[in-house]
C-alpha cells in the first residue's frame, strides 16, 4: 500500500475539524517543504499518470503550475515537471486517452513560456534562457504530434455504441461532467447528436455545476423566452470554475499528518478514520505553497 508521507508527526491543531491552508503551509515548512518544487519532486507523480484514476488530477495540478508557479520551481523540479510531462504526452500518442486535456496543457504552458522569454531580465527564470527556448520548442512538437493524432478505427463486428436502445445512450450523455465531452460524443451519429442537444441534459450540467444565483445573472433566453441551457454553460463556464471532478484525489490525514491517495489509502490509527481525511484538489495543493 503505497502512501506520501511528506507531512509525518506533524503537530495537530484543529479548527472546527479542519486544518486552514495556512496552518498545513507552516506545517510543511517546518518540515523542509518550502516550496512547491520541494513537494513536487517528492511525490511519485510519474507513476500516478499511470493510472487512468489519477491521470486528470495530475495534468491539471501540472497546468496550474504551468499557469502561474513556473518561475518557483528550481532547476532539479523543472526538470522532474518535463520528465513527467513527456510521460504524459507520450502515453497519449500511444493510447489516444484525453487528448483535448493535454493540448490544453500544451496550449497554457507554451504561453506562459512566451511572455516569460520576451520578458527575460523582468521575469524571474531559473535556469539558462536557451534551455528555456529549447523546452519551448519540444511543446510546440509536442502541439503538432497532438494535432496530427489519426484515432484508429476499430474493427469490431460485435456490438456497437449505435446498436444500443436510445434510453442506454441517454444514461451515458447523462454521465457525462464535461459538455465538450457531450459535444465529442454528439458528432458520432446523427442519434447521439439529437441526445446530446437536450435541453434537460444541459440544464443538469448547469445544475451540476453552477449555483441558482449565477443563473440569474448569466440568462440567455431564446427568441420564445426558453432558457438556452446549451449557451449558458459555456458562458458560466467563462465567468466561474466548473466543479473539478477526479477518479481520485490526494487525501491530507489530520490524525497521521500524511498526504496520499484516496483509493489506496494509508493504516490510520484513529478511531475513526474517514472523519479525518480532507480532500486535497489541485488548486489547494497549489495554495499550500503561496504564503
């Protein structure tokens, strides 16, 4: 049972059961985790990207990074975050899983590191300016490969998505958290596509992941005074972050002070364990290194 324990024998000081960000950051100084590249180069993201679980976790944590922390990493973590980005980018080449993900990560980072480069000597960049250009260069291969990916076709005489009854391909639309993903899905056949412009399955989505008051400032009514649910969740999705949603996430202990994964978990020793566990998203462990 594999388990991250970066915070061992921290000292507990509860608030309403919950430890405060800021509370958990000293904490992690105290225990030589200073910076976000310290915890980076400590955790086994490499073989977390593995696991289809822990894949989309790990490539927005690497996304946040790519968005605002670049310039914190040392040389030895900027190193590590290439090493497990090409991982990452190879894995899709050869399995074809999430590749809108990735360019997306592909797309923040390469942005990031061409205002950084214009901006050398304003901007803080760790490390020689070429080996930054050379990194650049490799994400715009990167980008390329991406965008020249040919989906194989399976040859399968058995059954199809096609072949199943319209209310079992409701259901999958139904479970679906990302309209893009719905949109995709839509474009196979010409009943999916009908499915996936119900009115009633974006109005869930918008449910799902925005509150009532949002709703009411974002309306978009059509031309009979309906809501157009479709147009709204995108433009919500402009304006607040949609509600993250992971196979499975880093879990801090409160009891133990150990950071791991949910589905693997860790032997705590309290009474009652689940009721010690706190959900770490990406965007907190990021935080945890902002004070």
């Amino acid at each position: 049972m594999k388990k991250y324990s970066i915070m061992k024998s921290m000292n507990m000081h509860p608030k309403k059961g919950k430890r405060t960000i800021l509370e958990m950051t000293q904490i992690l100084k105290r225990h030589g985790y200073c910076t976000l590249g310290e915890a980076f180069n400590r955790l086994d993201f490499s073989s977390a990207i593995q696991d289809i679980r822990r894949f989309n976790y790990v490539v927005k944590l690497l996304q946040l990074i790519a968005k605002s922390q670049l310039t914190s990493l040392s040389g030895v973590a900027q190193k590590n975050y290439f090493n497990i980005l090409d991982k990452i980018v190879q894995k899709v080449l050869d399995d074809h899983h999430n590749p809108r993900l990735i360019k997306d990560l592909l797309q923040d980072l390469s942005s990031t590191l061409c205002i950084l480069i214009r901006g050398v000597g304003k901007s803080v960049l760790v490390g020689n300016i070429n080996i930054w250009i050379c990194r650049l260069e490799t994400i715009l291969t990167w980008q390329q490969q991406l965008q020249d990916l040919q989906m194989t076709k399976q040859v399968n005489n058995g059954l199809t998505l096609s072949d199943l009854p319209l209310h079992m391909l409701n259901n999958i639309l139904y479970r679906f958290s990302d309209g893009w993903d719905i949109i995709t899905l839509g474009q196979v056949t010409p009943t999916l596509y009908m499915l996936s412009e119900d009115r009633q399955l974006w109005k869930k989505l918008c449910q799902y992941h925005f509150a009532e008051k949002q709703f009411c400032r974002h309306l978009i009514l059509s031309e009979k005074g309906h809501i157009e649910w479709k147009l709204m969740y995108f433009a919500l999705q402009k304006h607040y972050p949609a509600k993250e949603q992971y196979g499975d996430t880093l879990h801090f202990c409160r009891h133990c002070s150990i950071l791991f994964w949910k589905d693997s978990g860790h032997p705590c020793t309290a009474a009652d364990p689940d009721s010690c566990f706190t959900p770490v998203s990406p965007q907190h462990f990021i935080d945890l290194f902002k004070f």
